[in-house]
C-alpha cells in the first residue's frame, strides 16, 4: 500500500475519532508494584472492524 494515502488516512481516522488509546499497565514483578504505562494506539473504524497497528505503524514512524 502507498505511503502516502496510508498517512491519509490515518490522519482522517484521527479527525473522525477512530483512533482510541489503550494503557496498559506494567508492574514490577519484585515489589509487585506498578512502574509504568505502555500506550497502545488502536484504529477502530466506524463500522467496528479494526485496523491492526502494524498497517499503519510503520508508515507514521518513518
């Protein structure tokens, strides 16, 4: 898939709302304490059906 409309149409995902953040927590397994937070971004379309970070990821990081 071209770069470029990928880009697109992640920027016009994120201008109708469909990108959604999810934390996930990560906890010292020592102390049993949490330590920190990893951000997971996930692109949920209107129709429900879900884009898997990896179609778009790689277009946005470079």
């Amino acid at each position: 898939m071209d770069r470029k409309i990928l880009t697109g149409d992640v920027l016009a995902a994120m201008e109708r709302g469909e990108m959604q953040v999810y934390y996930q927590p990560k906890y010292d397994a020592t102390t049993n304490r949490l330590k920190s937070a990893e951000a997971l971004a996930r692109w949920v379309r209107k129709d429900g059906s879900v884009v898997l970070p990896e179609m778009f990821l790689p277009s946005l990081e470079q």
